[in-house]
C-alpha cells in the first residue's frame, strides 16, 4: 500500500512545523520553562487551523491525524536544542512567523475551497488559519498580536495572497501553482514590512485632542 501526501498536507506540515518555531521563539522570550514552551508552540501551530475546521464541519486536522502532534513536538526539540547554543534574534522569530503565514493562509484557503465554500469565504477562512495562532500565542504571552501591532502589514499580506491564488485559478492557472504564488506574494508583502519598516495607513478622525 502507497502513502500519498496531497500538496495542501505538505503546506499544512510545513505550516505547523514553521509555526511551531515561532512559538518556541516567542515563548523564549519571555523565558519560559519547557513545558511553557512547548503549549506556547502548539497552540500557535494548531490554533489558526483547529478554529477553521470546527467552524466547516471538518474533522479537526490534528485529531485526525496525530502526526502534526509529532511535527510540533520535533520542532519544538530541535528549536529548543538550536537556541541552547546560538542566540536567536527578534527578526528571526518574524520570519518564522511570515513563513507560517503564508504557508497556512494557503492551505487554509484550500482546505475551504475543497470543504465545498466559494471565494470569500475561503478568503476569511484562510486568513483566519494564517494568523489566529499568532493572535492566542501573543495573547497567551501579554503581547499585543501582531495582527494589530503598530499598522503592521500581517492580515493584508494573508488577503493579498489569498485574493492572488483566487484570481490565478479564476484565470486558468492550475491549482497548486497558483498556491505557490500565493505564499510568495504573502512572503513578499510581509517581508516588506519587516525588512522595510513599511507600515500600514493609520486612520484619523480630525483632531485627536479631546474636547476641553
């Protein structure tokens, strides 16, 4: 008997092992013990993912298969030996966060659109696997998430690849390369903002100053 592995679980291993590291870095930051760690990771692995299959119907996807435990579990161990003997920075923990985005925004998308739902809902859906993991890590962390830290470019960037991957299907393109340009475009978009302190518009209601 062949294992087959479809491209969206590829996306959702890599997604939660990506994740996975960011929470053990997050976690590190504020010097957790362990165990601390470790709950930090997962629920920043599995949160995004776990809130979109309860809310299509769909068999949770770690509960269905265990071997995402495992992947954050692995993760986690390897991060935690890498960070024993190298420091790792700040930036470090954003990349690993964009990469988790994009990858889960995706397959988020996916797993949507295969659940039988049209654009936009797939667009919400994808979203919300992208980035709910980050929101209860940071939460869970006293830190304000980074979905609404500081106009940065986090939610726009999963939109803009999500809207991306749609469009290119809508136009012929086969399904799991346009997939590939939406992570990039989500990459991209984020690494903007990272890398050139590109922020989002602020909005403002006339003078801020409150009335005497």
């Amino acid at each position: 008997m062949s294992l087959q592995i479809t491209p969206v679980q590829v996306m959702d291993y890599l997604g939660v092992a990506v994740f996975a590291v960011s929470g053990v870095l997050a976690a590190g930051r504020k010097e957790l013990d362990w165990f601390g760690v470790l709950v930090i990771a997962t629920v920043t692995a599995i949160g995004g993912g776990t809130l979109r299959d309860l809310l299509i119907d769909r068999p949770v996807f770690w509960l269905a298969d265990t071997g995402y435990l495992w992947t954050i579990l692995l993760a986690t161990l390897l991060t935690l030996l890498v960070v024993r003997v190298r420091y790792i920075p700040l930036r470090a923990l954003l990349v690993a966060d964009a990469l988790g985005l994009a990858l889960f925004a995706i397959s988020g998308a996916r797993i949507t659109e295969a659940a039988g739902h049209g654009g936009i809902v797939a667009v919400i859906l994808g979203t919300m696997t992208g980035v709910a993991g980050g929101v209860i890590r940071d939460i869970l962390l006293a830190e304000i998430p980074l979905l609404l830290r500081d106009r940065e470019i986090y939610a726009t960037a999963a939109l803009a690849g999500i809207i991306v991957y749609l469009g290119l299907q809508a136009m012929g393109l086969e399904r799991t390369t346009a997939a590939y340009f939406g992570m990039a475009v989500i990459v991209v978009v984020r690494f903007t903002g990272i890398f050139l302190g590109l922020r989002m518009p602020a909005l403002r209601l006339g003078d801020s100053k409150k009335p005497d």
